[in-house]
C-alpha cells in the first residue's frame, strides 16, 4: 500500500514510478521469472527478488512521501473495516457444491 500510493505523489520522479509499479506488478504477477515447479529456484524469485525490489522501490522515494503514506493507510485503516462476508458466502456455497457433486458420483445418486 505504500508502494501504491507513493507511486501517485507528485514529488515520486518518473522513473522511480515506473521501477514501483514494475515492482509491485511483478509480487502480484502470476508469472514469475523462475516458474516455481523448478525445485528451489522457482521460490528463490519471490524470496530474494520481491523483497529486494520493495526495499530499491523505497529508497528511491523520498522519506517525507513515505511516512505520509503510511499515515494514509493508518487513517484508511482506522475509518474503515474490512467485510469479507461476501467472500466467506462465496467460498462457503463453493465447498457445499463441490461435497455434493462429489457425493452424487461417489453413491451414484
């Protein structure tokens, strides 16, 4: 969230925007540069490069940016509460579907 919204500021230079959205595009991104069904190498992208890249991303921006961010969020936070029923609905009928279409071909209903 810091990423985002610093990448939104004004006093954020255009080629540290460009280097954060490709940094946070690529920890939301499917695809990774090592697929991860390659033993080992295919974690070490998400375990060093992400990382890696979050913390270029913000040294690059300037500190002031970053801490109003952060009290951005911590206001966001604070007004308003996250409800995740609509997603605990959906996964819930989900598993209901799927253990009843499972029962029907197991007992041939």
């Amino acid at each position: 969230m810091v990423l985002y919204l610093a990448y939104k500021d004004e006093r954020v230079s255009w080629y540290t925007k460009c280097f954060t959205a490709f940094v946070v595009a690529y920890a939301f991104s499917p695809i990774d540069l090592v697929p991860d069904f390659i033993p080992i190498l295919g974690y070490l992208d998400d375990l060093i490069l992400v990382p890696l890249g979050i913390k270029l991303a913000l040294g690059m921006i300037p500190k002031e940016v970053i801490v109003e961010s952060e009290g951005k969020i911590k206001e966001i936070d604070e007004r308003e509460q996250p409800n995740s029923w609509t997603a605990v609905i959906f996964i819930l009928l989900t598993w209901v579907i799927l253990l009843i279409w499972i029962t029907l071909e197991w007992f041939d209903l």
